[in-house]
C-alpha cells in the first residue's frame, strides 16, 4: 500500500493526518466564493497545511494503510523523503503538493 495515496485518502475524512517522524498534515475548508461584479466563483475546496514535527506518533496513517509493515513503510517513506530534500530536491506528494526544505532549515508543503 503507497503511504501517499493513503494519507490523501485520508484528507476526505480527517483534518488532521499525523506521520510519524516528518510532521503533521492539516486541512481547511476554504469556503466558495463569488466576485460579485466579475460574476464568477470559486468553489468550496480543501487547502491542506504542514507542519514539520518530528515527535508527534499518531497510528491513523499505520491503521489506514491495512498492512501488517505500515509502520516500516511510512519509517522508509520518512527516511527517503528527509535524505532527498537534504540534497536540496523537491519531494512529490501526488495530487497533495511538494515538500522542500526552506533555506531557514524548514519543511515546506507547497
């Protein structure tokens, strides 16, 4: 099971997604919008937020995933994920967005 297609599964019914050893995933409904003398609209969607937290432990992900090595799977996924942006290289989140290292050290969702 691919840790990512899990965790955007997961954004159709949680708000908050921990994984473990990278950081905590959060959502917002951005509400729908129309401009008024364009006479357009924007409709409702969910903007997704990270947060960099190493040691944060939640088992959602783990449960989700259905397999008994989740827990080695998202450790590996993490691990890959941390040496690639240290290289300085985006990491894509499929249909969720791309993770960077700032030049500040930190992890960004983009």
């Amino acid at each position: 099971m691919d840790v990512v297609f899990t965790l955007g599964k997961l954004f159709f019914s949680h708000d908050r997604v921990v994984m473990n050893g990278l950081g905590v995933f959060t959502t917002e409904t951005e509400k729908v919008y129309v401009h008024p003398v364009e006479h357009s609209f924007s409709p409702e969607f969910k903007k997704i937020k990270f947060q960099a937290n190493k040691n944060i432990n939640d088992s959602l992900l783990a449960e989700s995933m259905g397999v008994d090595n989740a827990d080695e799977l998202i450790a590996e996924f993490v691990e890959n994920t941390q040496a690639v942006l240290k290289e300085g290289n985006k990491v894509q989140l499929k249909n969720i967005g791309f993770l960077y290292l700032h030049q500040t050290g930190e992890i960004i969702l983009e």
